[in-house]
C-alpha cells in the first residue's frame, strides 16, 4: 500500500497475538492495521463487540491519527509491548446506526465521538467525579490493550485485545461516548478528543476557566497550537515557546501575543516572571530551566508530553517562588463533553490534513521525521478510504 518503510523499535519487546474466529458474540469490521511486526498498514478484518443493552454502535466517519499511534504501531512505547495485529486510533468520529435496549444518551442517526477511554471501572472516586482518566483501577485504552478483569463494560471476546479508530464500525458502552453537536465540521472535531482535550484539562483544571491568566505553550507543533487557539479563546494572553524563530510567524498566527525563544536569553527576559501557567507539550527528554524563570510566583509548568528518560529540576528555584511542577493526561468524559461544546460555540478547531487510508504510512513517516512543519493534524476520512 505504502512506500514508505516505517522504523519499528525493541524487536526483543512485541507480543504476537493473531485474531481467533468470531466469536458468537461478535461482529467484524473492516479496519487497517499492521498485522505483525515490522510490516506495513494493510486492510484487514477485525473483531468487535457485538451490541450489548448499554452498548453504541457507530460508523466511522473520521479518525484522527495521533503521534501516540506511531509510538504505540512502532513498539517505542514504554520498551515495547505493543500486540500484533494492530489497529491504532483514538480519535473517533462517526454516527450512530444501531443502540442497545437500555442506551439512553444518544440515538441512531446521532454524531458522535470516542477519544482515548474505551472503559474504566465507573466505581471509585475519581471516575465517580468525572476524571475517569485517572480511575483508581486504571482506564482502558482505546486500542492495544486487553479487556479488563477488574471491571467490564466492553463485550465480545474476553480474549480479543481492543481495536483502535482507523476502522469501519466500532461498538463502546454509552458512558465513553461523545455527543457531537449538530453541525460541527466533523473532520476537524476528530483530533479534539485527544489532543483539544490534553490541553483543554490543564487550562481548567489550573483556573483557565475562571480567571484570565498569562499561559505559555511550551512547543509550536499539533498540541501546542492547539493549546494556543483554546487559550486565546478562553480570553488568556498567550505566549508561544521554542528552541528557535522558526516557528514564531505560525504560533502568531494561531494567537500567540509573544513569541520566547528559549536558547536566546534576551528573548526569556522579556516574559521573566510573567506567566501564571506553562503547559510543555515536548514529548522528549528536555531541561525545563529555561521555562521555570518565566513562572510568576505561585506559577505552574504542566508537563504533558511523555519522555521516557527522568527529568530533573533545581528545586531551589522552585522554593523562592512557590513554584509547581506537575502533570495531566487528557480528561474525563465530562471534561472532554465540555470542551467539544466550547469549541463548537468559538468556532475552535484544529488545523486539519484529511487522507485516505493509503496514505498512512506516509503520514507516520511525516511525524517520524519531524516534517510536519505546518503542525497538521492528520485526519483519515473512513468512508472513502473503504471505496479504495
């Protein structure tokens, strides 16, 4: 399908786990995946879970595709472990063509969303106060993970791990998916559920949405310039961090107020104790020095990309400003409902590239090389891909 040659990692690290037959309680669904390791995207049919009482079935329209689905389709993540055959995906959108008997948010004929929770336990107190995404018993992921055991609200085959988004039909309990309003651009609203919603959090969570604050965004690329639209939206004043100029006239663009170059200390002087919050969105090993003296007292540096190596901080600096470093991963159902609202009624949304299927492969090797200098979010249009 592709000619591009995808660079997989940890090959001591992968789990080989073929489909079985469908089962009973089953349905299948055309999806595209990687069906072993260090092989290509193809077409290939999957299991799901037939409906159960709770449960919604929808046709995929839209699927965005993340950076975590290269980590995850490549085994980089975490020393490996990802189970072939693989469907990546947590970016769905689609509409809604059968309901069970007890489904009462949403009906058939509805626009709907599913993000990075297929499932958490609904019992304890943090999916009790809407952050399922931090569930005491841990949430699951869209794809590449098992049922649990712990709890379930997902049907179909215990023994049958989870298929992601890039896929014709998917079947998820009522409480893990998204109301998308009527009229919203449905392409573009695919990439909020994940990264709208990983920057949406920290905004609210650390008082975007009562207060006007100085936020910096830390990294010009998809999730950065993302946090930057939502945060100018919000009312906040907004300045844009990187390593370099390069990418001073896009984050403007998007709403940036100022532009901080972070190796050029003349650039940091002018924001020097200035910002109430930083939201880093650099997904490598990185010194976050530079980003601390910007802080205001009491400031706060969120940390949300996801480095494999342990970061180090002067905590001295910390100490005489009563500054916080901390960290959030995406949102609650809750949250994330509100944020899909938000950027319907602002008209917010993500800057888009839509493909087709034959083009996954391409993109991936996009991220891989950092040569997506535009910050696009790539989103795979479903219906026409199943026409190839």
């Amino acid at each position: 399908m592709a000619t591009f040659k995808m660079k997989f990692s940890n090959p001591e690290n992968f789990q080989e786990k073929p489909l079985p037959p469908l089962a009973d309680n089953e349905i299948e669904s055309l999806a595209w995946g990687i069906r072993e390791y260090g092989g290509d995207f193809e077409k290939m049919v999957v299991n799901k879970p037939a409906v159960g009482d709770y449960d919604v079935k929808f046709e995929l329209k839209y699927c965005g595709i993340c950076h975590t689905d290269v980590h995850i389709a490549l085994n980089e993540v975490a020393g490996g472990g990802t189970m072939y055959p693989v469907v990546p995906g947590h970016e769905l959108v689609g509409t809604v063509v059968e309901v069970g008997s007890k489904v009462s948010k949403v009906a058939v004929g509805d626009n709907v969303a599913v993000g990075c929770i297929r499932d958490s336990c609904l019992g304890c107190g943090s999916c009790q106060d809407g952050d399922e995404n931090y569930c005491e018993k841990g949430f699951t992921h869209t794809y590449n993970t098992l049922k649990p055991t712990a709890y379930s609200h997902i049907g179909g085959n215990p023994e049958v791990q989870n298929m992601g988004g890039y896929t014709q039909y998917d079947v998820v309990h009522e409480h893990f998916i998204l109301k998308i309003p009527d009229g919203m651009d449905l392409s573009r609203a695919a990439p909020l559920v994940c990264a709208g919603i990983t920057m949406w959090d920290p905004l609210k969570h650390w008082g975007g949405t009562d207060k006007k604050l100085n936020v910096g965004i830390v990294g010009v690329g998809g999730l950065g310039t993302m946090g930057i639209k939502l945060a100018k939206a919000m009312g906040h004043r907004v300045v844009a961090i990187s390593s370099s100029r390069r990418k001073e006239e896009l984050a403007r663009s998007k709403g940036a107020e100022n532009y901080v170059v972070s190796t050029d200390d003349e650039s940091l002087a002018s924001e020097a104790g200035a910002l109430n919050l930083i939201l880093d969105t650099i997904p490598t090993h990185h010194s976050i020095l530079p980003y601390l003296g910007l802080l205001a007292r009491d400031g706060t540096l969120v940390q949300l990309g996801i480095a494999n190596e342990l970061m180090t901080y002067p905590q001295l600096q910390l100490m005489y400003k009563r500054l916080s470093i901390a960290s959030s991963v995406i949102g609650g159902i809750p949250s994330t409902q509100e944020m899909i609202e938000f950027c319907n009624e602002n008209d917010v949304y993500p800057d888009v590239e839509v493909v087709t299927a034959d083009r996954i492969s391409q993109v991936y090797d996009d991220l891989t090389t950092n040569t997506n200098a535009g910050a696009i979010r790539y989103v795979i249009d479903i219906q026409k891909s199943l026409e190839q």
